[in-house]
C-alpha cells in the first residue's frame, strides 16, 4: 500500500494535471486532427493504490475520469504509485502495458501528453504563445490541485479549510485572460475556471498580462517584487493573502519537490 504523500500526489496528478490535456486541446487546435476518428480508453493506475484515471478520446474531444474504466482499450499499470508520481513529475518510470490493440490510441494521445511538460519548473518557453498556455495550465493546476488535496486529507490544507468561512480565493490575468478560482468552506473545496460572480474574493490575485503571471508564477519573480514592480495586484485580506500564498508553495513542494 503507498503512504499518504504519494496517495496525494497521485491525486493531484490524476485529478488536475491529467485533466489539463482538455486545455491543450483548446489553446491547439492544430492538434486537433490527431482525435479523427478516434474511439479509445487510457487507464492509467498502480498495482499498489486505488488511486487511478482513465481518458476517453472521441473526435469531440476528451473526457478524464477518476478510478478504473470497465473497459479500457490500453491500461498503463505502474508497480508502485510512487513510479507513477515520478512518471508524471517528468521523470523515468515505466508502467506495464496491456491492450496491444490500444497502441494506435496511445500514439494519438501522447502529443497531449508530452505536451503537459510545459508544467515542469524547467520548462521556460519564450515563445508568447508557450508562455499563455504555461500559464493557463499552471492557474488551473493551482486551484483544482488545491481542492484535490483538502479532498484528498492533506493535514495542512485540510485543518485551515474545515475552520474557514465561505471565502474564495480568485487568480486573474486582466484584459480578457485566464481566470480560475478555489472556493473552500467548512471543510469543503470547489474549483473552477473563470470569475466567481456570486461573492467577493477574499484574496484576489491580479496579474497585469501573461508575461507577469508567467513570471509570478514560475517563481521567477517574488509576490512582494512582482507588486512592487506592478505585475502583480494583490485586492482582499493581507492575512489571506500569505494563506494562499503558503498553499501554493505546499501544492508546489508536494508535486514538484
């Protein structure tokens, strides 16, 4: 059976990370010929934990699912979660493949799946289009990795969430780019793309345009420089904003570290 930590990481992997295939799809839909005609199941899963994810792909698109599909057409079983953690951290980790028949799926997923590379702290693209999709990956992968996490019982998101009032924690590029959003409340966390229009943020952070919130965000520039600096607009509660700011780092040693 893996530990706890490894139970998380799979998690955030499996429930956020793998999800993000949905986005490259959407900012690169050059990609989109590789769906033509395609009907296939990715299980991905470890022989030691429950923990597991499928991807159905379908010419309109993918749909990513948590726990073991009844049919797959290719199954990707890695001995011990901790390989598959390593797998998706970027690292070496091979899995056992089953379903020979699913191989021509697999070839058509990989490019989505090598493409969530671009996550890596040592993926720095300079192309403005590499840097807007790093971005719309990472803001996504903050809020619902986050929410994964408390619902996954990580002690140290979970006893702050289970004492919080409904407070939103909103992330915005201005001038019409990404937005996504943490709702937490009494032990309760929800995710989401977008603005949360039904109640004020209790932290909302600002980013002046995507070359900022890459910058912010890959830590290549500190919260306190980047306001300082006017990349970054900071509106709500001080208190929270460091909350927020604690949780990022967690989310990001626990993945990434």
């Amino acid at each position: 059976m893996a530990d706890h930590k490894e139970e998380l990481k799979a998690r955030v992997f499996l429930r956020s990370a793998l999800p993000l295939v949905k986005v490259v799809l959407s900012e690169r839909p050059n990609y989109r010929y590789l769906l033509y005609k395609a009907d296939g199941v990715i299980q991905f899963g470890a022989k030691d934990s429950q923990q597991a994810a499928w991807v159905a792909m379908s010419p309109e698109g993918f749909e990513v699912k948590p726990g073991l599909h009844e049919n797959p057409t290719i199954s990707l079983i890695f001995k011990r979660l901790k390989d598959l953690n390593t797998f998706f951290a970027g690292g070496t980790a091979l899995p056992s493949v089953s379903g020979v028949k699913g191989v021509p799926t697999l070839l058509r997923f990989l490019p989505f799946m090598l493409k969530l590379k671009i996550l890596m702290p040592t993926a720095m693209p300079t192309d403005p289009a590499e840097k807007e999709l790093k971005v719309r990956m990472l803001m996504q992968m903050i809020a619902s990795g986050l929410s994964q996490l408390n619902k996954g019982g990580d002690e140290f998101l979970s006893s702050y969430i289970k004492k919080s009032p409904d407070r939103v924690f909103q992330f915005t590029v201005e001038n019409g780019g990404p937005a996504n959003y943490l709702r937490i409340k009494a032990g309760n966390s929800k995710a989401g793309a977008g603005t949360y229009a039904r109640r004020r943020p209790y932290v909302h952070m600002i980013f002046k345009d995507i070359d900022s919130a890459f910058e912010v965000l890959t830590q290549r520039v500190g919260t306190v420089e980047a306001v300082r600096d006017g990349l970054l607009r900071v509106e709500g509660a001080m208190e929270g904003s460091k909350d927020i700011g604690a949780f990022m780092q967690h989310l990001d040693k626990l993945t990434m570290g």
